[in-house]
C-alpha cells in the first residue's frame, strides 16, 4: 500500500492546491487493517486552523450508512423486522395512509413519504419564506427536536401506495427508522449509533447527535462555487423552502450539531466511516463483524426498478451501490455518499474500506483518490 500511500497524498496536495477541496480526509481499511489514513488543507477558512486525521466533518448523508447498519443489526438480534408494519410500534404514524407501510419501505425509500408535510406549526405560525402562504410548514427549528419531527411526519399522506415507488427519502428516512427503533429498544438514535456502531467498533470519531460541539474541531462547510459564508439564523426558515446555499450551512451550526437526524447530520472522520464499513466485511476489524456475511447479502440486494427520472435505483435496504474503477476494470461494493461528496462504502470482493470527507462541496476528487486502489495489495 506504500506506493497508493504515496500517489493519494500527492492527489490530496493537489486537490486542495486547485481548489477542488480546502479540507479533506481519505482513508482505507484492506482486510480489517487501516492501512491509510492521510488528512489535507484547512478546516475552518476563518481561523486557518489544519484539517488532522482526528478532524470531525459533517457528512449528510453519509449518515444513512451509519444509520442503515444500526437498524440491520437490530434485525439480526430479532429486536425488529424488516416486515414489521411501522405503526405496530408508532400507532400515530398509522393514519392518512400509512398504516400498511413497513421497516422495509422505510429502508428501500419506498414508503412514499419523501417529503415534509405542509402543515406542522402551531396555529399562526409561518416560515419567513411563506409569509404569503396561508398554511403554516416545516421549519429548521422544529426539525432538530425528535418528537416534534417525529409527530410532523405522522402527520404525512404518502404520494403513493407504499412498495410501488422508489423515490429518495432525502430527510424523513432518518426519522423513519429511527423512532421505530427507539420505541422498540428505548433508546435515543444518538445513544444507538453510540452502542451499536462506536463503542464496538472503539470509535471516539462518529457521532450523530454531538453533544459538546464546542470541544472538538468541526470542518467548516461551503459551497465550492460560492465560498464561506456567515453562519445564518435558519431555525424559522421552511425546509421545503430554504435556499439551496442553506444546505451546507445548517451543518455549520452548533444547534444542528447537537441535534440528531440519522438521515443526514452526522460527524466523523474518514477512518471512522473506513472503520465502520470494513466491519461489514468478512472477518470485520480486529475480529468485530457488525453484521453477518448473510445480513449483509439480504441489505445489499439491489432494487432493479427505476426512480422517478428513470434510472436505476441501485438501492438496498440502507446501503447504495458504489464503484471503484482503474486499471481498466470495475469494481461493485455496496456504502452510501453524501451531499458534496463525501463517501463511505465497502468492497467486499476486494476486502477494501473506504472513507472520504471534504469541507468545499462541489465536483470530488473521489475517482482521483480511488484510482489505482485496484492494483494495489
């Protein structure tokens, strides 16, 4: 790995060199063995302060990985079932349609609830955005309380009957399966991805739901095209509504650092996510297997329908498909990306991990950085 070790420094460097990146972590796991772990740029553009390898970035939906294994390996220890009817457990959620839709909709993004319903705010209350819009919608600030987001999306009507459609749950997927297992086990997604994910896997590093931002060095999130920006006051804004500049932003406020979505507010650093997806490879990390090698095939099992644009879904239950490519050849591993381009995923017949986090999201030097991983042992 020394010669790869090597070459992606060198592509790191010049990543950052020409503005693809500011701040970026890549880091490899080859059977169960952290073999790279290199860290680039500048974390905060403000402060200057140095990307380490010990730097938290927040990674959107990077975090559905995470949060897709937590569910899976309740599943294995017959806690819950991908058949369960949601509303079994969450007799709200039961209404307006929604009462045949399953733990397995929710993973496959099939359930039909994609989106935030419009009316959720306490009589007269409105998003600054929809002042002229006489039903009150989903804000920023009502998101980052559990049950508040929770009791907004029982509320919901599905766009269509659950199974039928695939369609990203870009947002609700995390509230979805997250208060299903929180009824069921009775603890909070934050302590779960704690129990289930960290604490085995004896990560310091991954979070969703921080709850001491201050005493750790977050990455600072822009948009490439646009550059820093001030960090706003969002909390009344409408999340239907809010500018797309917003997207990064969120993350970089100490409240939605706090908060728990399990869809798409998580932080950590690239060897945590390399860490977490090489214990779903045979033989884990240091003899720690999250998931069976049987789990994993029934996750990884891709839908073959389309979504709405009219391509392949390439979904599991949890996990996407993920490729590498060099030397002329492909290879398929299953692991899932997030908004900007950060990435998590594995290979299994490669035996190969992958993280990769990055503070200026736009274009990504992922096919740069997974170039020649294929030559390499």
């Amino acid at each position: 790995m020394k010669t790869s070790e090597k070459r992606i420094r060198s592509v790191l460097k010049r990543l950052i060199t020409d503005g693809v990146d500011r701040g970026a972590q890549f880091a490899v796991y080859r059977d169960g063995e952290l073999v790279l772990d290199v860290s680039a740029g500048v974390a905060h553009p403000f402060t200057k302060e140095r990307v380490t390898t010990e730097t938290l970035f927040p990674v959107f939906s990077v975090t559905k990985g995470i949060s897709a294994t937590v569910i899976h390996r309740l599943v294995e220890r017959g806690l819950l079932s991908y058949e369960m009817r949601i509303s079994d457990v969450w007799p709200e959620f039961g209404v307006r349609g929604k009462k045949t839709i399953t733990l397995r909709h929710a993973l496959s993004h099939t359930a039909g609830v994609s989106d935030w319903p419009a009316q959720v705010c306490a009589p007269g209350q409105r998003s600054r955005l929809a002042r002229g819009v006489s039903a009150p919608v989903v804000t920023f600030g009502q998101m980052l309380d559990w049950t508040t987001a929770c009791a907004a999306l029982a509320q919901t009507k599905p766009k269509w009957r659950p199974g039928v459609q695939f369609c990203y749950h870009a947002k609700t997927y995390g509230w979805l399966i997250g208060e299903v297992a929180r009824r069921v086990v009775g603890k909070s997604f934050t302590d779960l991805v704690r129990d289930e994910i960290a604490r085995p896997l004896g990560l310091d590093t991954l979070y969703a739901g921080l709850p001491d931002p201050e005493n750790h060095q977050i990455a600072f999130l822009e948009e490439s095209h646009l550059g820093p920006l001030p960090v706003p006051d969002f909390a009344e804004l409408s999340v239907m509504e809010a500018p797309q500049v917003l997207i990064p932003h969120q993350m970089n406020c100490p409240e939605m650092q706090k908060a728990c979505l399990p869809s798409s507010n998580g932080l950590m650093n690239a060897r945590a996510i390399a860490r977490h997806y090489a214990a779903l490879l045979p033989g884990g990390v240091a003899g720690i297997e999250l998931l069976p090698a049987t789990r994993v095939a029934i996750a990884t099992k891709w839908d073959p329908r389309k979504d709405p644009a009219g391509e392949p879904a390439c979904w599991g239950l949890g996990y996407a498909r993920a490729e590498i490519a060099g030397g002329g050849k492909k290879i398929e591993g299953f692991g899932h990306g997030g908004y900007g381009g950060s990435m998590g995923c594995a290979f299994p017949e490669l035996g190969l991990a992958i993280g990769y986090t990055r503070n200026r999201l736009g274009p990504s030097g992922w096919d740069a950085l997974t170039a020649g991983l294929l030559d390499t042992k």
